[in-house]
C-alpha cells in the first residue's frame, strides 16, 4: 500500500501477517534492558543455544505435553522458519521428495525447492475443515519420499488437527520409515488443557518426530527470531552441524528474551490466548452468517474463507478488497495450486472493536 493515504472513516486495516497485536510485557522489555548492560550478553552462546534456556524449553515441552524430554533433545534456533529449514536440510537431500498439505505455508514449499527437494502436495478432502488425510498420504509415498510436514494449528486455514489425525500421521511415518516434522508454532493458543497429540509418549518417537516451535507469537517476539526444534539425539547432531554453519548460534537477547518468558510469562500469555480465542468467535460468528463469503476453517491466528467471485483469482480479489475497501489480506494463490477461490484473513493484530468493521466491509464489498 505505498503511496496510498486512507480516509479517517475508513482506515487500512492490515489482515496479511501473522503478528501479535500487542507488544511484549513490560516486566520483559524491562528486564533485557538490564540485561544488555551485562559485558557478557553480547557474545556467542552454545551452537544449540543457551543450556539454560534448553533445559527450561525442554521442562515446558514435558508438562505441556506430559513425556520426559531431554535438554540435550532440543535446539535453540533463530525462528521457527530456521528450525524447519535446519531440519529439513537434516532428513532430505536434492532429488528426495517430501509431502506437504496443501494449502502450504509457503516458506515451507520455498525451502524444499530451493533445496532441490519435491514437494507432494496433499490437499483436504472437501468438508474436513481443512485437515487432510493420513489414508490419502499413504498413496502418495514412494520410495524417495522422506518426511510429511504437518502444521498444526495451521498457517493458512487456522484448522486445528484432531489428536486422532496427528497419530494417523506418526503411525503413517513410523510404518514407512520416514520423518513427521509438525510445526506446533500455535500450540500455546490451544484452549487451557488441551493436549494436542500424545506422540512424546510413544516410545520410539525419537526415530520419526521432528518437532517444530516458535517462541514469536506466545511472547510477542516475532523481530527476535527465536524458535525450538526437538529430535532424537542422532537428528539434532545433524542439525547443529547446520547450524554451525548458517549463523553459529541462535541471537542471544531473543533466547534471553524466551528464558524470561517460560519462568515469567506463561500467565500472560494465557490470557493474551484467552483475549485471542474471544476475537476468532467474534470473526468466526460473524462470516458463519454470511451468505456469500465461506467460512473454510478458523483457529489461533487465521480464518481461510472462499470468496464469492466464482471465476476470479484470489489475487485479484485481495487486490480489489485493497483498493476498494482498505483491507490487507493473503490471496489463496500464494498457498499453492487449486487455491484461488480463498484467501487467509489473519485477524490477531486487529482489535476487537474492527472486527465489526471488517465484517461490514466484507459483506459490502462487490455486492
């Protein structure tokens, strides 16, 4: 939207990224304030991170998911994108082929190719809610597939996978000797108590999981790029050589930043979810009402919706709701192939008292 001012009675309203609405606490920022004085914050750290925060990281991964992990079986990594490009470098090699859901995070399909891998695209079967499906993965293995990747709570379509479809998936990958990476970046925005998967509690899962995370979101500290991987201690010997040599260790005031928050913040974050869950009822309600926009599939941080304009591109419609309506969201065709009847609307940095707003502007927009 450069060089485009927006009227007082219709101000841009930005659906397109992923970020938190909110900054990160005060009793945080106040506290790497204090820690930047400190000569000895400001050099490398331990390739996998900071043996502190490991050993916290893996006591939070433990109780939240109630199976002992090791410290010496998490990594420190700079973002979540970080960890799943180390682990991906780590199981496939150019020529490999990975399957990945579809619609994808399209960094995730970046990576692979940029790698030389192929990506298998698995799409849902209609009326899932946008959870695919292990059966239909099952059919598209072949002998140079080496993982599946899972998102879940999802980025695109918001969809929060069943437990029973997270180990349809572990068992697929266990069967055919291949690697599960699940992204969990949203887990911490699930309702209080709910466990997503009991995979941790297999006793093999260190042969086959890769586990994935993001402190970004559950702290506010997408510009400190801090994220988490878990693997069997063979795995995680190959993705610190990686590491090594992509950027040595992870930036240390982000895992300082991620140390205070699991001994300090897990109560704020909390209701941060809390606040979040209310604004996706409100979204959600309210496009469940429409009788032209679709609701797809709602979670933590996005709504996937099919648009009305049967024969138009995603593109083109976000392009129009842009300039006709000042609302900033993601075209379905930047999530892969057959996608161009959705777009994602990401409504976690947008107030509450706009959702109304954004809901009317939909409503009115080419009707």
């Amino acid at each position: 939207m450069l060089g485009r001012t927006f009227p007082a009675d219709r101000p841009l309203i930005d659906l397109s990224q992923a970020v938190p609405g909110y900054p990160p606490a005060l009793e945080l920022r106040r506290h790497l304030g204090e820690q930047l004085l400190d000569p000895g914050m400001h050099g490398y750290t331990a390739i996998l991170g900071l043996p502190a925060l490991r050993e916290e990281y893996a006591g939070h991964l433990s109780s939240f998911y109630g199976a002992p992990i090791a410290a010496s079986e998490v990594g420190i990594t700079s973002g979540c994108n970080q960890a799943f490009c180390l682990a991906l470098m780590s199981v496939a090699k150019a020529g490999d082929e990975v399957i990945l859901p579809r619609p994808h995070y399209f960094n995730h399909d970046m990576w692979i190719r940029m790698q030389g891998v192929v990506p298998v695209s698995l799409d849902f079967r209609p009326g899932s809610g946008a959870v695919p499906n292990a059966e239909d993965a099952d059919k598209l293995i072949t002998p140079r597939t080496r993982a599946i990747v899972l998102i879940s709570p999802n980025n695109p379509t918001g969809a929060v996978y069943p437990p029973a479809t997270i180990h349809a998936f572990y068992e697929l990958a266990r069967k055919r000797g291949i690697t599960l990476l699940l992204d969990e970046t949203y887990k911490d925005f699930l309702p209080a108590g709910q466990r997503p998967h009991e995979l941790f509690g297999t006793p093999d899962w260190r042969g086959t999981l890769v586990h994935l995370y993001s402190f970004s979101k559950v702290f506010a500290l997408t510009g400190y790029r801090v994220g988490g991987v878990t693997a069997g201690a063979p795995l995680m010997a190959e993705i610190e050589k990686a590491m090594d040599c992509v950027s040595i260790c992870p930036p240390r005031l982000g895992q300082e930043a991620a140390l205070y928050g699991l001994r300090n913040l897990l109560p704020w974050a909390r209701q941060n979810t809390e606040g979040l869950k209310a604004r996706a009822d409100l979204l959600g309600n309210g496009l469940a009402r429409s009788n032209r926009w679709r609701l797809v599939s709602i979670g933590a941080y996005f709504a996937y919706v099919e648009h009305p304009f049967a024969g138009e591109r995603s593109t083109a419609v976000s392009k129009r709701l842009a300039d006709e309506e000042n609302l900033l969201t993601i075209p379905g065709d930047m999530f892969g192939a057959g996608q161009e009847r959705f777009i994602r609307i990401a409504f976690a940095n947008v107030s509450d008292d706009r959702i109304p707003t954004v809901l009317e502007r939909l409503e009115r927009f080419g009707a």
